[in-house]
C-alpha cells in the first residue's frame, strides 16, 4: 500500500517587498543578494496576516478545491516554529476557524497537534501522520507548515525573510507522492539558531529596587517572546551541512546501496533558508559521493556539477526566489515550485523519485524520498504557484518598515474571501491574549 500527499495547497502574502529595494536602502550592492543568493522578492505579512490565518486559509483552499467534507479529516497536524501561544495550538485554531464556514462541532472529532523543531518540524509533522495513514488506510489527515521568518532590521538574515503556509492531504493510494518507509536522521543539541525566552527584572525594567505589580506580574523577573531569533549564520551553515550530509549517508545505509543515490532522484529538494542554499550545500555531499579531492569551491564551479544543480536543484529555487524563507513550508514550496515547473514545461515525472534533504536548526536532519504518482499534473494544476507569485503586489520601503515594526494599523490590501485577524482581547480578565478571527 502507498501513503502519501493526495493534493496540497498553499497560501502567500499579497504583497512583497523587491529585495533590490531592500538592499539600496541597507547600502547592499543589489546583485550580491539578487545574482548571489538568488533572491527577487521578500514576501511579508499584511496588518491582517499571522501564521494562523495563512495555516487556516490554505486548508480552506485544500478542502474547497477537493471538496472535502470536514468529517473525513481525523487529524490536522501544523509543524511551526512560530506559534502564537505558550499552550494552545495553531492546529485548534485552524479547526475554529474553520467552523466559522462548515459549522460548529464540524471538527470536533479531528485530532490537532502541533509540532517544533525549527524548519523541520512540518516534516515530523508529515512523517507522524504517514505511519498514521499506514495504520488507518481508510481515514485522511492534513499536515500544514505555517511560519513567518522575521529577522531583525539591518541584521544579515533580514533579507531571508518570508512568510506563509502550505497545506498537505495525506491518505493511502496518493495521487501526488507516496513516500518512503526509511529515512536518514542526524541530530545534535546546539544553539546554531533559537528563539529564547527572555528575562529582565523590573528594576531594568522600570527603574525601581521595589517589585510592583506591573500589568499583573507580581514576579520581579519578567519574561518575554520576541519573534526574531538569536544565531550565528556562519555556526548554523555549518550545521547545515554537517547534519544533510550524514542524515543522507545514513539513508543510503539504510537502503543498503551502494551507488551514488542522488542519480536515483529527479529533483533533489533541500530546505532553503535563502534561494542558494541547496547549491552551495549540496556540493559537500557530491564530493563525497563521487569521491573528488579537489575544493568545494571548485566543484562548485565546474561544468559537471552546475549540469546537476540546473536539472535537479533549479526547480526547487524558483518560488523561494519569489517569497523568502518559509521555515518549515520551505521545503515543500521547493516541492510545490519543482512540480509547478514540470507541469509549464510539460515534462513527464510520473514515477520518477524526488530526494527530501530537510534541516531544522537545533539540530536535526531527515532524508527520504518519494515517487511521483501517475495523477500528479491534474493535482498541481489546481493550485497555480506561479500565478499567485505573478500577482503579488509591491510595497515601498516605508510601508515594509511600519508593517515590520507593527506601527502600522491599517491593511495595504483589503482582504477579501479569507480568513483574518480580527481583534486580541485587552479587557476581558480570563480572556486576556486571546486572538481571534472572521472569515471575511
């Protein structure tokens, strides 16, 4: 029996900032990002935008486009690294808000979980729910990645930033991929890149050597969560790399081959934390596997490997180019792009295999394939990847400066026929932080 994704969808931010734009504002010479890292576009949340209500309109896409009744989902599972509370789940959520179209009590029988480990916690997310699948060939899940990548102003990953979600149907006999059962991991404890949180006391606060109560904190050290995370790039490359290129080596172990397993795959896909990072990334794992002596940087540059970055690795970067870092959707928006562009180019994959190289910082690295189904052009078509990236609407360097640091109170773009934030409750003492949504 196959297990894997039956239809995807995905929901982006309607308006982008050109990093050409950011980098003449930041005294970036603009093709040290546009031709160095592959970067075009900066996708950002509007003032109505969270990880909620991109996770929760791409699963509305995902059920209206395959007609789904809300009775036949028994799980939905959100992979995140950037929930918006301590304890409740972005999965609840989406199934709230949901309701708001199918009904009250329509999702009451599906079970909602969410799962972090940085960018590959959607990839946790999927791999749970395929062994799921496997033992209830009968039922169907959804797997969502939602994230928004916020970096600090003017600090070196503010140009990476991206934002929004993809949502996968996960059921026995797919029409779009059926997974492997073996997958290569590598893990190790670091703090390459994490979000703590914060403690200050109320003197450093405040200025004061008594504690008051202070919007109802009676303690003296005070906590706080800041969306942008602490890392050091050059730590978490190396990471990176070391992690995918054992995670891979223990797949090919597992699968007990002896050849160069990357020939077996169509299109390899990696997470990309910028546009460039599987090319420059996966030359580690090529040396090794074509036991070549020179440096990096030279295999990097020759004629053999720029062959294979173009066929396999190409596909994966168009869409990231357009959007920025997704976190843990951007290894399927390589999917999702690598797919998009088969179908334009009319290229027959049908059961042709893809290679997942997924990371997560902290650190954590999977490997596995899939083979591509012989109904994946009729799933694909239904979603357009390119023409919503076509139709994104530019913001100046202002607007991205008042939306990044919150200042901003009113939408760039009326929403229309989605799901949006709506108010955060201030008064209401057992509802304090609560968020909530409408469909609009």
């Amino acid at each position: 029996m196959k297990v894997g994704i039956d239809s995807i969808s995905i929901d982006l931010p309607k308006i982008h900032l050109p990093i050409k734009t950011l980098a003449l504002n930041r005294d970036i010479e603009p093709d040290k990002l546009i031709k160095g890292l592959g970067l075009q576009k900066m996708s950002f949340p509007d003032v109505h935008n969270d990880v909620v209500t991109f996770a929760a309109n791409a699963v509305f896409k995902l059920l209206q486009q395959e007609q789904i009744n809300p009775q036949e989902i028994a799980r939905i599972y959100v992979g995140t690294e950037s929930s918006v509370d301590s304890s409740k789940p972005i999965a609840s959520y989406i199934t709230a808000l949901l309701e708001q179209h199918y009904g009250a009590g329509s999702f009451r029988k599906c079970d909602t979980l969410d799962m972090t480990f940085a960018c590959i916690g959607a990839v946790d997310a999927l791999q749970t729910t395929l062994d799921f699948i496997r033992l209830n060939p009968t039922k169907k899940a959804i797997v969502v990645a939602t994230d928004n990548a916020k970096y600090d102003l003017n600090s070196s990953g503010e140009y990476t930033q991206g934002a929004g979600a993809i949502a996968m149907l996960i059921t026995a006999n797919p029409r779009l991929l059926a997974f492997s059962n073996e997958v290569g991991i590598s893990a190790d404890g670091v703090f390459d890149f994490f979000k703590p949180r914060r403690n200050f006391t109320k003197n450093e606060i405040l200025n004061t050597t008594d504690n008051p109560e202070w919007f109802g904190i009676l303690e003296n050290e005070i906590s706080f969560y800041k969306e942008q995370p602490v890392f050091d790039g050059h730590y978490s490359n190396e990471c990176y790399i070391n992690r995918t290129s054992e995670a891979y080596f223990n797949f090919k172990e597992l699968t007990n081959q002896t050849e160069s397993i990357y020939k077996n795959w169509e299109n390899v896909l990696m997470h990309l934390p910028y546009c460039f990072q599987a090319r420059r990334t996966f030359v580690e794992i090529y040396a090794k596997e074509n036991q070549l002596t020179e440096e990096n940087k030279v295999i990097a540059k020759s004629e053999n490997y720029l062959d294979f970055v173009s066929k396999a690795i190409f596909p994966s970067e168009i869409a990231s180019g357009q959007i920025g870092n997704m976190y843990t959707g951007s290894i399927f928006l390589g999917l999702l792009s690598t797919l998009e562009y088969h179908l334009q180019n009319e290229n027959d994959i049908a059961n042709k295999k893809i290679g997942f190289i997924a990371y997560g910082s902290g650190s954590k690295a999977k490997v596995f394939e899939a083979e591509v189904q012989p109904q994946w052009q009729a799933v694909v078509a239904k979603v357009g990847l390119f023409d919503l990236l076509n139709n994104s609407a530019e913001i100046d360097f202002g607007t991205y400066i008042s939306l990044h640091k919150k200042e901003r109170k009113q939408s760039v773009l009326e929403p229309k026929n989605e799901f949006v934030l709506d108010y955060i409750e201030k008064e209401n003492p057992v509802l304090i932080g609560a968020r909530y949504y409408k469909l609009v």
